[in-house]
C-alpha cells in the first residue's frame, strides 16, 4: 500500500485536528510533498529541532520525554498559545498513534524582527508502523509521565495543569473527534480498506474517559 497516501490522509486528519502544518500535497497520486516551514519569499528562517536546541539525543530514552519539550519551549518563553498547540499535538499524536513522535520532530522558529522564537507549525505526521502488521501497545518514541504506551487522559492533564494549557479537555474531545473522519478521508484517497481498518483499530478514543 501506498505510505504517501497514508501520511496525506493524516495531513488532513491534521487540519481537521486543529494542528498547524504547511500545505501538502500528493504529486502523481505517488509522492507527499509539502511547503517548507524554514523559508519565506527565499530567505531562511533560523530553526532548531528540540534535540539541536537542547543537546539531547532523540535515541536516548532518558530524555526524549515530552516533559522535555514542553521545558524546552517554556524556557524560549513561547507565548501561551504555542505551548496550547504543542499540547494539541502530543494529543494528536497520541491519538491517531503517531508514535514516530521524537525530539527532531519537533522545532522552534527563531523570529528576527521580533526577536523570539515561536513552536514551528508540525510535520512528519503519519502512522509510521506497517498498517499489514499488528503492532500491539507500540510504544511511542517521547515518554509522557515515565510512560511510552498505554497513555490516559490523566496523564495529558497533568503536563495540562503544569503550563496552564487552555481548555484541555475540549481540545482532547476535538482531536477524538477526528477519528471518526478517518475512514472517509482514506475511502476519498483510495487506501485500501484493510489498511484503513487496521491502522484505526490502533486509534484511542479518550473521549469517554473525560
């Protein structure tokens, strides 16, 4: 089956979801190609990964913890509303199982004329499993409260209350929302049906936890 068609049909998942992402799209019905975030009309924008701002190694488990990141965007002093889309995303990907979810995917902008760096919009969103294998309880590559399966609504609230993210229990119930788009997302891109099924089956629905 075709991954590209699956990273695309979670692009929409992700708009839908609220998440802030380039514009995608698919080229020949083959290839994902996206807008780059680093650069406008031409000129670069200075952009660090969590890992390159902070010197982690997004392969050692002891640090790659979303604790870290949302520190990490707590030191750069993001306004409040990056730190309520950071939250969104880790919902997001907790969510839809995007489990590829370590700290080089994850960046912040440095705004020049400004002078302060903002969350960048989310990228390499997508279910990175194989969709034709089982992949029970796979865990994510960020830990969330010493945790990297099996993650409860009491555990997106307690990093919630920490940074005083806005309405989280509304943007958990949004995201859980989406799963029910999936499947005409991937009918109206022509995945095959078993692909599609068996990647919704490891979707988690917090929705009746709240």
């Amino acid at each position: 089956y075709s991954r590209e068609l699956v990273e695309f049909g979670y692009y929409k998942l992700a708009l839908l979801a609220g998440l802030d992402m380039m514009h995608c799209k698919m080229i020949d019905n083959k290839h994902f190609a996206t807008i780059r975030y680093d650069r406008i009309n031409g000129e670069k924008i200075h952009v660090l990964t969590a890992t390159g701002i902070s010197g982690y190694n997004f392969q050692d488990s002891s640090v790659s913890t979303y604790e870290n990141v949302f520190a990490i965007a707590n030191n750069l002093n993001l306004p409040s509303g990056d730190i309520d889309a950071l939250f969104r995303r880790m919902v997001f990907n907790y969510v839809f199982n995007n489990v590829d979810d370590h700290l080089k995917n994850h960046s912040f902008l440095y705004e020049k004329e400004n002078d302060r760096w903002r969350i960048s919009p989310s990228y390499d969103i997508n279910f990175s499993l194989n969709a034709l294998r089982k992949w029970p309880n796979a865990p994510h590559m960020l830990s969330l409260n010493s945790k990297n399966t099996q993650i409860e609504v009491s555990d997106l609230l307690t990093i919630a209350e920490k940074y005083s993210v806005k309405s989280p229990k509304k943007v958990i119930l949004e995201v859980c929302k989406v799963i029910y788009e999936w499947e005409n997302i991937a009918e109206e891109l022509n995945i095959p049906e078993r692909v599609y099924i068996s990647i919704k089956e490891d979707f988690t629905d917090y929705s009746n936890t709240i």
